[in-house]
C-alpha cells in the first residue's frame, strides 16, 4: 500500500470517527429506534463516509477491506450504535464485491455515483420465507422473456431492504443434474413487478432496517444480469460470506473497545488504586483486544486477494472464537469494578450479546468443518 492510498485511508477512518462523535453518538435512543434515520444517512452521504469502498472514478474514497473495516470499527466506538454502522457497513461492502468486481461497465456508472454520494443503496435479496438462504431450497426463479428476463418468488430479511434504490436478486435459473443454478440479476426499486413488503423488527442492530420484496412476473432487461449466467451462488454467495465476517471484525472490535473506554474512564474516576485483580483483567482483554485486531487487519488484507480462502478461513473462526471470550470478559470486568454502564453502552452491549452469540453458533459450525478436513488431509492450512 502506497504512502498516497495510506493518508487516504487515515484520513477516511478520522473523519469517520469525527461524524460518529459529533453526529451518532449525539443522537441518545439510535439504538431503539424502529424507524430508520434518513436524515442521518443523508449526512454521512454529504460527509462522504458513505462513498469509503466506491473507487474514485465513480466519486468514492477509494479505500478497500482494510479501509471499510477500520473506518467501520471508528463508526461503532465513537458512535456507539452498532445498527447504523452495519448499515454502512452494507453498503460498502455491496458496492465494493458486487459492484466492482462483478457488474459490467454500464451497470457500474448506473449504481456507483449514486452509492457514493448515498442518494443510493444496493439490498444484497437472497434470503427467502421458510428457507433462509440455503441454494437447496431456494424457489425465486428467472426465465427469458420478450424483452429480457422475467423474475417471481419472494425474498425477505433483506438488509437495507426498505430504503434500498437497487436489489440484487438471486433467482433459480437452471438445473444441472438435479442441482439448481443461480443467476444475479440489479434490480431497480421501481421496476414493474416488484413491490417492497413491510419493515422487520428483528429485535436488535436498531435501526438498521431489514424487509422483504416480492417479483411478481417481474419483467428486467438483458443488461440486468449481474456476472456470469447460473454460476452465481458459487461466483458471489460463497465468497460473500467471508467478505461479510471478516469486514464486521472492524465494527464488532470498535464496539468491544468502547465499552473499555468507559470502563477505563469509570476506574480513573474512583478514588485510590485500582484493585490488583481488575488490573489484571484489564491487562489480559487489552492485550486480547491488541491480538483481535492484528487478527482483523490481516483478514481485511487477505481478502485482496481472491485466491487466500483458504488462509482466510482460520483467522475469522480464531477471531470468532477470541471475541466470544474478550466479551464475556468486559463484563466480568466491568462486574468487578462495580460499574454501571451508560444507556447507549448498555445497548450496545446487548447488540454485541446478539452478535456473538450468532457468530458463535456459525463458527462452531465451520470449525467442525475444518476440523474434520484436517483428519481426511482436506485442509488448505
């Protein structure tokens, strides 16, 4: 990374952290609000934070994973709302894997300027009712019509969905030997056919909006096709994943360190020294927090490189599992000291219990997994 790309990058991550004080932090509630802020987003639009991953042809800051996810830690620490930053977070990381890396040039100049200045945001609508987003039991289908493609079925629990411009679809579009083939396809809101269906409270990571949409004979041109034909599930769903762990190490990191920060505020508050134990503690989930985030900034690094999965994959089970025992430990800590967090860190830290939690039970998942491919010598490690 060059001196140039560098400073751009600092400079990204300090006005982020700036916005997130003086704008998110500001705004007491944000993370019980169901309604979600347009006012707010279209001020991180007019700051530029939410251009961070579009390239700067297309009026963006430019920055990669390492940039998005360091940029996205400063919003969660100074802002203290974990819902508004993986709205962001989205966002980026829509425009930066789907986008650039699969939409062909005309669809790029359509989407890209837009996202950058934020009168714009792409909904990733893979997810459907009763299926989640397992490819075996997928119905949303594609065929060729008249004027281009016709797209029916029904996806929900789509982030960004209610104030999303632009859906990316995946649809059935083929079958090989009794296995479904995936096309993608941009879809604009107001495109004949589709209708947006009611916001979903999902309880937690207010407010960051989650809905749904239906494609009823939803009619969309050639040029809609996003990437290759009926090779979408493994071209895009697959690596998304990783893309979508490893750039929420930065926000759920940022998150971890502003709960310490106020931990460490309360202790500098109380009169005489800090109990032996407690600084002890406090030494080890510093320390903790010092090798997640080495962890975190080596996983945005390697997903620059396409072909590093399979060294990607231990990092963000070892960052998984690390983060699940750091947060439990902030707490005992913050027990011990006998502190009473604020509001906006109590939420936050129910919004981290979600998250952890969630991760944990993937991650143990994906760690059988690995495990049972070292024994067959299936391992990339």
């Amino acid at each position: 990374m060059g001196k140039t790309r560098d400073s751009i990058m600092t400079g990204i991550v300090r006005d982020a952290a700036e916005f997130a004080a003086a704008r998110i932090a500001a705004r007491p509630g944000l993370s019980t609000e169901r309604d979600f802020p347009a006012d707010l987003w279209r001020e991180m639009g007019s700051a530029g934070l939410l251009g961070t991953g579009v390239p700067r042809k297309y009026g963006g800051g430019g920055v990669g994973y390492p940039g998005i996810s360091a940029a996205g830690g400063a919003l969660a620490r100074h802002g203290l709302c974990l819902g508004i930053t993986l709205s962001w977070l989205m966002h980026q990381i829509t425009a930066r894997f789907f986008m650039c890396r699969f939409a062909s040039p005309g669809q790029k100049q359509a989407v890209l300027p837009a996202m950058a200045q934020g009168t714009a945001t792409a909904s990733i609508a893979i997810s459907e009712p009763g299926a989640g987003g397992h490819p075996k039991h997928l119905r949303t289908s594609v065929e060729k019509g008249a004027g281009g493609y016709v797209l029916r079925g029904e996806k929900s629990f789509l982030t960004n969905g209610p104030i999303a411009g632009f859906f990316i679809v995946l649809a059935v579009s083929g079958q090989d030997g009794g296995r479904k083939r995936y096309s993608a396809f941009l879809v604009p809101r107001d495109c004949p056919g589709l209708s947006v269906t009611g916001p979903l409270d999902v309880g937690f990571l207010r407010p960051c909006p989650h809905g749904g949409i239906i494609l009823d004979g939803c009619e969309v041109p050639p040029g809609s096709l996003l990437g290759n034909p009926d090779t979408a599930y493994e071209d895009m769903v697959l690596p998304f994943r990783e893309v979508e762990d490893t750039s929420m190490m930065g926000p759920i990191l940022g998150a971890q360190g502003a709960r310490m920060d106020e931990i460490i505020a309360s202790l500098r508050r109380m009169s005489g020294p800090v109990p032996d134990e407690t600084a002890f503690r406090l030494g080890g989930v510093s320390s903790s927090l010092a090798a997640l985030d080495v962890l975190a900034r080596e996983a945005a690094f390697l997903l620059e490189n396409p072909g590093a999965s399979d060294h990607l994959e231990p990092l963000v089970l070892a960052f998984r599992s690390l983060c699940g025992q750091v947060h439990r430990e902030i707490g005992d800590m913050a027990a011990l000291a006998g502190h009473h967090p604020s509001e906006a860190h109590r939420l936050l830290g129910l919004d981290l219990d979600q998250v952890v939690q969630f991760a944990g039970r993937v991650g143990r998942l994906k760690q059988n997994r690995l495990g049972a491919r070292l024994v067959t010598g299936h391992s990339g490690v």
